[in-house]
C-alpha cells in the first residue's frame, strides 16, 4: 500500500473550536511541492514490500497456475522449491514488481488524492457527506481537508485502481511468466529475466502482447473498493477506541485493509494469473469467462489463497513503515 491516512472523528473543544487526533493545527502544505517525496519514498516502499512479500506471491502464484497434482498444498510447494531451486527461487520474478513499485505508490498516491478531492468537491456535497472528519495523508505533507464518508473513500479507491492497473499490467504479467519458471538451469527456461521476456513478448505479440491480461486486473483492481473503504473504517475505529499513536493505527488499519481487499478480490486474483500465464500463441482462455469457468471446473477460486492471506498484514504493514519513515527524513 502506498500512502497512509490518519481519521478521526472531530468534536468541539472547550473554546469551541474543532479538535481531532492532535490539537496541534496541521500547516496546509501544498501538494505539487512534496512529489518528489512520494516518488523517492515510493522507492522504499516497493523493496521493503517485495523482500517481505515476493516470496510469498511466488508461493501463490505457483499454487494458483500449477495443476493439482504438482502440489500437495503451499508447505509442499515451499519445500519443493527450496530443495530444486534454492531460496533464490523464491524471488523469481523479482525485479519487474520492484520496478514497477516506484510508479505505482506514486501513481496510487496521486491519484486517489486527486479522486477524493474531486469527489468531494463535486459528488459528496451534501450535509451527508461532509462530516468533519480529520484525515492526514503523510504522502503529500500533512495537511487538513473535509472528509469524505466511508462510501467516497471506497470510490475514490476504485478510481485510483483502474488508473494504475495501466501500470501494473505489463509488471504483473512479465512477473507470473518468470515465476512459473521451474527449470534450475536459466539455459532451459523460455526466458532468462524481465528484460528478455520483454522483448520476446513485443517482438512477437507487439505492445498489446504486453498488457495481456488488462482487463482481468482493471476487474481485480475494483475491488480495491473494499480495500480503501476499510481502511477508512479501520482507521476510525482505531482512532475513536485506543489511545494508539497514528502510526500504529495506520500500521494496523493498513495491514487489516490488506486483508479485507484479499478476501473479497482473491477469485479475481486467480483468474487473472491464469489469464497472464496463458501461452500467447496457443491461447487456452481467449475471454475473461473462458479463465474463470476452468477455475471454476478445477474447483480451485482459493487455491493459494493462504500464503496470499498471510503475506498480506506483513507486506503492507512494513511497506507503510519504510514509506512513513522517508518522508519523515526527507526535506
């Protein structure tokens, strides 16, 4: 997850002026001045994420795109792995995600901000949606801004999904091809890194080769619906019933959101990697529906679905505490 937000439920003070979280006033910084942050952040963010999380996904990804009889579950997976490839062919894979994750925490960032604002200025108007709320995005400066509801976060969540999947799509696909590479010896698998399998896609399939599989994440992404709409609830209820510091509510909002988004999306999930690994010459799911009723045949919608779900509260909780902790040190 790319950016952090802080909700809190704002109600007079004995001067009867609003108060939230702090009763220090937050400076308006201006958005445009703290990009680079988000940017340089982002960096840190995607290779705290991958070091924590790729292992796992290369666990999922596998379990996900193998028949059933390869293995008998994520433990068996794990084992085989390390005893035919070493830990290394837990990282399979790696290097598109790691790149990819500096733009995507900084496409994420800009433009669910950008959505909430032009929700809420143009959709969310009314006395309904504009209850005061307190929310801090670290990202772009601290600063202090009419909260949406719940219900907007959601929407704004969705909005910022769709624009970075046109990201995420090539990175994601050239990721699950390297990671059901199971030779040992790089002379006997069909690609020999990201940049090879790259070239070989465009050269045989050109630039729509590249963003196979478009479609089915703009649908996985939707779901990030639940994740940011959670989130925001998470946040609020952590902030109304402890007394935690807003890191530490972030930190768990951020991992429970995590977690809530895996839940609601991971069928999704699963037939967009069958999609992506599909050969490119010899399609076995021309359509979106082809994918999903051979996932539904084999039975399998959650298959891989435990080191997915146990990768999620981790992955995000220490990506949100790389991301926090640089823009706190940057100028």
């Amino acid at each position: 997850m790319s950016m952090t937000v802080e909700t809190g439920r704002q109600s007079p003070n004995d001067n009867g002026e609003q108060s939230g979280i702090s009763h220090r006033s937050q400076p308006i910084v201006n958005p445009g001045s703290q990009n680079y942050k988000g940017f340089v952040a982002g960096v840190f963010s995607g290779v705290a994420k991958l070091s924590v999380g790729h292992p796992f996904d290369t666990i999922k990804v596998r379990l996900q795109t193998s028949q059933s009889s390869q293995f008998r579950g994520p433990l068996d997976c794990v084992l085989q792995t390390v005893r035919n490839e070493g830990v290394r062919g837990f990282y399979k894979g790696a290097t598109p995600p790691l790149v990819g994750w500096m733009f995507m925490d900084s496409i994420m960032l800009g433009s669910l901000n950008f959505y909430r604002r032009i929700l809420r200025e143009n959709v969310f108007t009314s006395r309904t949606h504009q209850q005061q709320y307190r929310f801090t995005s670290t990202a772009v400066g601290k600063q202090d801004i009419s909260a949406l509801s719940t219900f907007g976060h959601a929407v704004a969540g969705i909005m910022a999904g769709w624009t970075v999947s046109f990201v995420a799509a090539p990175f994601e696909h050239i990721k699950a091809r390297l990671q059901v590479q199971y030779a040992v010896e790089k002379t006997q698998r069909l690609y020999t890194g990201p940049i090879d399998c790259s070239k070989k896609i465009i050269s045989q399939h050109g630039i729509r080769g590249l963003y196979h599989g478009l479609g089915a994440t703009l649908l996985f992404r939707s779901f990030f619906f639940f994740w940011w709409g959670s989130y925001d609830i998470f946040n609020r209820i952590l902030t109304t019933n402890t007394a935690l510091s807003a890191p530490a509510i972030n930190f768990l909002a951020g991992g429970f959101s995590a977690q809530v988004f895996w839940i609601t999306s991971y069928p999704s999930d699963v037939i967009k990697q069958r999609i992506m690994t599909d050969p490119l010459g010899n399609r076995q799911f021309p359509r979106w529906i082809d994918a999903a009723r051979a996932v539904r045949r084999e039975r399998s919608y959650w298959r891989g679905f435990l080191p997915c779900f146990l990768r999620a509260f981790p992955a995000n909780a220490v990506a949100l505490m790389a991301f926090e902790g640089v823009m706190r040190s940057l100028p």
